[in-house]
C-alpha cells in the first residue's frame, strides 16, 4: 500500500488451537479510513484473525501491527486504540444499558463518561430503552447497546464481528449509515459479514478467507470483474439429454442445475449454434455477476482442490 502507515498490517500469521491450524499465513493490510470486510463459511476463521488483532489471542508466527503497534508486546497501546464488538456479546443482563455503558466508561478512564454516553446513545438510537434492564432487551436492541460499549472511546481502528446478524432491515440500514459516517470521520473499519450484499454495499475492499487462508481480495468491483461471465440456457422438455450429449460431443463446457445449462459467456454462441438448428433452445439469458456468484465459485474451487 502506498499510502500512510496501514491501520492494520498482518504478515504470515498462522494460528494453532491444539493440532487444528485455524489461520495459515494470512497476509493483509487495511488503509486508514477504509471499510475492509472478511467473508468466509462457518469456520473459516474469521473471529480467530480478529482476536490476534485485538490482543484477545496470540499468534504462532507471523507478525501483526494495529496503528503501528504490536497486539503482543504493546497490547496496552494497541487495546487504547481500538474498539471491538465481538461475536458473542459481552452485556451484563442484570443492570441497565447505561450501566453497562457507565463500567465501560470507567474501564477507558473516560474524562467526561455522561457526556460520552449521551452521545453514542444519540448516536446509535437508544434512548427510548437505556434505563431498563437489559434482560428486556429485543435482540436487536442488545446488538445495538454492544455497538455503542465499542463506540466510547472513539477508537481509531473498530472491529466488527458480524454486527448486523440478527438486527431488523431499517436498523441495519440505519448501521449501514453509522459504519459509513465512522469511516467518512477517519475511523478505520475491520468488518466481518456472512451477507454478501452487506460487504457489496458497505466495504471499499473485500477478503475472502477459506480454511484460514486468505483467498482473495480486493474492491468489491475488482473482485466482480474477476468472474468469468456467464449464461444461463434453457432447452424445450425431455431435450436436456439430447443438449448434454449435443454440448459434450462439440466439447463446450456446462454446469447443469435442475433444467439450466450454465455455460461460460465466451463459448455461449457456439452452444447455440450447435443447439439451436437441432432443439428448441427456451432460454438464453445473461448471468449477472454478484458477489455471491464469485463467492460460490471461490467455494467450489475449494471442494475441487481437496477432491
Ligand atoms: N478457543 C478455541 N479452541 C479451539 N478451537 C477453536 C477456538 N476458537 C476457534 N476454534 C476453531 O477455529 C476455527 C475457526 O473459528 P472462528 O471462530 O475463527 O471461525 P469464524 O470464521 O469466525 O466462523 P463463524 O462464521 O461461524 O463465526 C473453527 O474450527 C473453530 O472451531
Ligand atoms: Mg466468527
């Protein structure tokens, strides 16, 4: 990266929980002031990287630098700078959401910690439920008090462990415009998602982490330019055997799923002009290419390699 110093710089970083290595030499680095999401399946490892980062676990190997520091030898620095909403929330039921503010408050050494709670609040919309028990929370309302502990201490560098999971479509979008207006403010945004149009929506640029490795990377534009394009054939019924063997016989590549040919945009005129003077061809459309469809195809290659 050619800009200043990375907010976050992680260098062949391998992590090992017994004899399960959960992250092998992940290699990223994320620009002040930039939205960088991680995707990956159940398991890819995606909470485990955010716990090296903000001192929750260290390392194997590799090296890692959040605002020039490093989690394992300056983890006091580093924890100054940072905020974090993990996973698995960390309120306590039994008190209000401002007690649970005003012990956060106290653990930063906050000047003016009612001044500072007053404003997440404002920020984040809490006003109308601050004062009762958590225990009556919704679960939404719970995420949302657990984004606004993180929020505090206005960190440089805001960890984000899948922040809008289980959080209604106008609240989220109403996160959606915090997590913007943060990283508008300078705030550097580390970001984990299991919904793809979020990280499309909000992220400048995109990981995607397997089997803890990183995968690939870059805007989601970049990444979308990537895939290979493709079309979507669909032939009259009881002719799909006749189309395989017609496809098969002309050496054109297909995935078939129910009763769709996928064939690559490049080859799709051939397969016409081989289908078409034979079969009645019903279908022949366009594939728009999404996130989701390159994320799939990152999946695939995956079961492929281990086949
Ligand atoms: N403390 C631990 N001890 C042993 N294994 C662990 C520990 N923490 C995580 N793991 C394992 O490491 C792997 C990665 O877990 P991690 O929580 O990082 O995944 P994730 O990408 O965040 O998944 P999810 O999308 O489900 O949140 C999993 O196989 C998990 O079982
Ligand atoms: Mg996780």
């Amino acid at each position: 990266m050619t800009e200043e110093v990375a907010a976050i710089a992680v260098n062949g970083v391998q992590k090992r929980y017994g004899k399960l290595t959960v992250l092998r030499d992940v290699t990223l680095e994320v620009a002040p002031g930039e939205i960088f999401t991680l995707l990956g399946a159940n398991g890819a490892g995606k909470s485990t990287l955010i716990k090296l980062l903000t001192t929750l676990a260290q390392p194997d190997g590799g090296s890692i630098r959040v605002q020039g520091c490093d989690p394992v030898t300056q983890g006091g620095r580093v924890r100054r700078v940072i905020g974090l909403n993990a996973q698995a929330e960390t309120l306590d039921d039994t008190v209000s959401g401002r007690a649970n503010l005003r012990l956060v408050a106290t653990l930063l050494g906050l000047a003016d910690p009612q001044q500072a709670i007053a404003a997440v609040a404002k920020r984040l919309d809490l006003d109308a439920f601050l004062d009762r028990r958590v225990a009556t929370y919704s679960g939404g309302m719970r995420r949302r008090l657990d984004l606004a502990m993180s929020l505090l201490g206005n960190p440089a560098v805001l960890f984000l462990d899948e922040p809008t999971t289980g959080v209604d479509p106008q609240n989220r979008l109403a996160l959606w415009a915090l997590i913007r207006e943060l990283r508008d403010g300078g705030t550097t945004i580390f970001l984990t998602t299991q919904y793809l149009d979020e990280a499309d929506a909000l992220a400048d640029r995109i990981a995607f982490m397997r089997e803890g490795r990183i995968v690939k990377v870059g805007t989601p534009a970049q990444i979308k330019q990537a895939a290979v394009p493709t079309f979507a054939l669909t032939v009259a019924a009881g002719q799909a055997e006749a189309a395989k063997a017609a496809l098969a016989e002309h050496q054109l590549p297909y995935q078939l799923a129910g009763d769709v040919f996928t064939l690559a945009a490049a080859v799709a005129p051939q397969a016409l002009a081989v289908l078409a003077p034979r079969l009645v061809v019903t279908g022949y459309v366009p594939n728009a290419v999404t996130l989701e469809s390159v994320y799939l195809a990152v999946t695939k290659e995956a079961k492929h390699a281990h086949a």
